[in-house]
C-alpha cells in the first residue's frame, strides 16, 4: 500500500471516530436530561447505547493504531509530526479530524464529570432519605411497642401534699 492510500485510510477512520463521537455526545446530553429529571429508565437505555458505541470506538481505535504504525513504518518515522505536509497534502485534513476528535473527547469529559457530580448529589440524597425513613421507621415501632405495653394502663395521679 502506498503513502497516499494510507494517508487516505487514516482520515477514513478517523472520520468514523468522529462521526461516533458525536452520537456518543448526543447521548451524553440525553444522558444529563434523565439524570436531572430522574428518569432511570431511559438513562439505563441511553448508557446501554453508549457503552455499544464505546465498543465500536474501541475497534475503530485498534484499526487506526494499526495503519497508523504502518504508515510510521512505511515512512521510518517516530510521529506523524516528522511528515511534511508538502510532500503529502492529504496529512492536513488527517490532522483537521484528529483535533475535532479531540476536541470531542474534551467536551464529551466535561458533561461526564458534571453527570457524575450530579448522579453523586441525587445518590447523596436518596441516602439522607432512607435514613430519615428508616429513623421515622424506628420511632414508629418504639412508640407502637410502648402503647401495647400500657394500653391497659390508667393515668394515675399522684399528690404528694
């Protein structure tokens, strides 16, 4: 295979993660309306979506980490910076897709963290509120075992005068 068509094969695949990358993104987004309303249905259904298009990301990785060391072997070079984009014009538009993709992959964190943040608040929450039911829980049973056991019991007054 010569340079060009490995150049070629390079920004195919990359525009393949890219095109991923913005589904994954779009579902991150869905992601963070379920979680502020507390839709776990449909946040299950778009994590199990995610994860699919993650494996997909994986494979695509594993494809172009091979051309890409088949190009640097091809060209005896340790980074794809070593190229000249002169001598192949083609490296531009690699380069273009790649910084989109990581550009992607920045945005991508950021809504993740600030799911997590919330996912942790919401968690944080539903705790605190079983530890007051489970408080309420207790009180009740106290004070239930405490009227069967003086039921029967009369109020007595006592005057010590």
């Amino acid at each position: 295979m010569e340079i060009k068509q490995m150049i070629d094969e390079l920004i195919n695949i990359s525009k393949k993660k890219e095109k991923s990358l913005k589904e994954l993104l779009v579902l991150t987004k869905k992601q963070e309306g379920f979680i502020k309303n507390g839709d776990l249905e449909n946040l299950t259904v778009v994590i199990e979506q995610k994860q699919l298009i993650m494996e997909h990301i994986n494979e695509i990785d594993i494809s172009f980490l091979n051309h890409y060391n088949g190009l640097k072997k091809a060209l005896n070079i340790a980074s794809i910076e070593d190229i000249k984009i002169e001598k192949y014009p083609s490296l531009k538009e690699l380069k273009l897709h790649i910084g989109n993709i990581m550009l992607l992959i920045k945005n991508m964190q950021k809504l993740d963290e600030n799911n997590t943040i919330q996912l942790n608040i919401d968690f944080d929450k539903v705790k605190q509120d079983m530890k007051k039911l489970k408080t309420k829980k207790q009180t009740s049973k106290i004070a239930s075992s405490y009227m069967k056991k003086y039921a029967g019991v009369q109020g007595v007054f006592i005057d010590h005068k």
